[in-house]
C-alpha cells in the first residue's frame, strides 16, 4: 500500500487528502466511487480539491463504499465539519454490556483449551482461564507486566519464542496475518508501529511478507503453531471471531480468539499438560 495516510487531526480543509487516501487504499478511482456510491464524479472531485464540503449523508454514503473503518469516519465527520457517528466508548462500557456477556459465555465454554479477546493491536482485553494456565506452563506469566499484547508474548525471547516450533514459518505468518485481520483490512499508525517493534525482535524473517516456496503444495489445510513441551509438538490453529454488523468502534475492533488442537495427539497432551499443571498447584 503506498498511500500515505494523512494526519488524523486533519482541519477542514485536509478532507480532501482523507478521502483520496482512502481511494487510493480500495484502489479505486474517482468513476469507480462514483459508480458504486451514486455520487457524480464532480462532486468527488470537487471534494477532494477542496472545493466542496459534501452534506454528512453524502459523505457516510462514500465512507460506507470505500469500506472506511469506523474510528476513521469520524475522523473523516471531524475534517468535514461534522460531529462523531460512532461512539468510541471503551470495549468495557455500559453500552457493551450484552456483547461481553456473550464474549464471557464463548470464552468460558471454549475450556481446556486457550480463548481470548484482543483489540485491534492484539492487547488482551479478555480471556478464560485455559489461556494463562496453558501459557503459564512455558513462562511465569505473573511476571509479565500488563497491558498483554500476545504477539510481543510469542516473539518475545523471553517469552514465548523459545518454544515455539518451526520459528520462520510462524513468524511469517503472524507477521502476514497483522496485514490480513487489520480492521478494515488497513493498516494504521499503531499497526505500524506493533510490526515495527516485532520485527526489532531477534530472529524475525525480514522478507516475511514474500511468498515462502519451500512447501508449494501445503500438506495441511492451516498453518498451525506449535510449542514444544517435553520432547513433543502441541500444534493448534486458531479461529478468529469478530461481531457482526457492529455500529461502535470498540464493537467493530474486538477480535475473539480461540485456539484448537491440530489433531487428537496434541488434545490429549494438552490435557495432560494442564491436568499436571492444577496437580502441581
């Protein structure tokens, strides 16, 4: 992505640059928004040059086309004149009541096995007892300080890198996948800076983000993670949840995770590992 995102304190007069960048990250010209939005071409590019403040239905209309996330319509609301759409009350809020509660039923039901809630930086917001406990039996997860970030836990060489298997494979898709379930598939300035400080980890693939062909034909339907424990592999892949139709900023940004056991091997290691864990409490 070239674009260059301008900056989120944009005045008035910079909605012009907002929107272009947003086009420019859809790659999407001025027809083609003008097509898919029934907005004239003219006053698209009457907006971007500055020449024109387009009315706030107008311009949620092109923000809902071009995809824009939530947090980012406001700020593209402010530039225009306009007060915030969409609360950005924190995920913990009143308002959030009925989604954490359903967030707390997935989570506890997901046991033995490791379920969290990230926001949209991988910081914990959430999780069930399984996950502490299944990390707890590599490192002494009291000793890390909070707010957690999961992926820092698994670069970390104090933390959980040195457990896990098949280091470059896992690195590079992690990596991948900060680009693939950043929310609205953009990249914004606290992404940036989380691949940044990843990648000042030692051992990080510099050119994870090009195609890895020493397995062109994958012999498993995931990239799975795994962490060696006493000789053997635990290997799990993850399912990532978000809400659906979500009209909130902290809604649309909550990400579940949950992570399964690749196969019946590593569920009964997994068991056992964490039934020895309680016995040694």
């Amino acid at each position: 992505m070239s674009a260059t995102r301008p900056d989120l304190n944009a005045s008035p007069g910079e909605l012009g640059d907002l929107l272009r960048y947003w086009r420019d990250v859809r790659g999407m010209s001025q027809l083609d928004l003008s097509l898919e939005a029934g907005v004239s071409q003219r006053q698209i590019s009457f907006i971007e040059s500055g020449r024109s403040v387009p009315g706030r239905d107008t311009l949620l209309t092109l923000a809902q086309t071009l995809d824009v996330p939530l947090r980012e319509r406001n700020f593209l609301l402010l530039a225009a004149g306009y007060a915030p759409v969409y609360s950005e009350a924190p995920w913990n809020a009143q308002e959030m009541h009925g989604v954490i509660r359903a967030l707390e039923r997935v989570v506890r039901q997901h046991e033995p096995f490791p379920a969290i809630v990230m926001d949209r930086h991988w910081n914990v917001l959430m999780n069930n007892d399984a996950a502490p406990r299944f990390f707890g039996c590599f490192i002494d997860m009291a000793a890390r300080q909070g707010p957690r970030n999961m992926l820092h836990l698994i670069f970390d060489p104090e933390g959980m890198r040195p457990f896990v298997a098949d280091w470059d494979t896992v690195a590079r898709s992690l990596l991948q996948r900060v680009y693939r379930e950043s929310v609205g598939h953009a990249v914004d300035a606290g992404t940036r800076r989380l691949l940044d400080e990843l990648l000042a980890y030692p051992d990080v693939p510099r050119d994870w983000n090009a195609h890895d062909g020493r397995s062109a034909t994958p012999t498993m339907p995931v990239i799975p993670i795994g962490f060696e424990s006493e000789g053997a592999v635990l290997r799990y892949f993850s399912m990532v949840t978000t809400v659906g139709a979500p009209q909130t900023v902290a809604t649309q940004e909550l990400r579940l995770e949950c992570m399964f056991p690749v196969d019946d091997e590593t569920e009964a290691r997994h068991r056992r590992l964490l039934a020895a864990r309680s016995k040694a409490k």
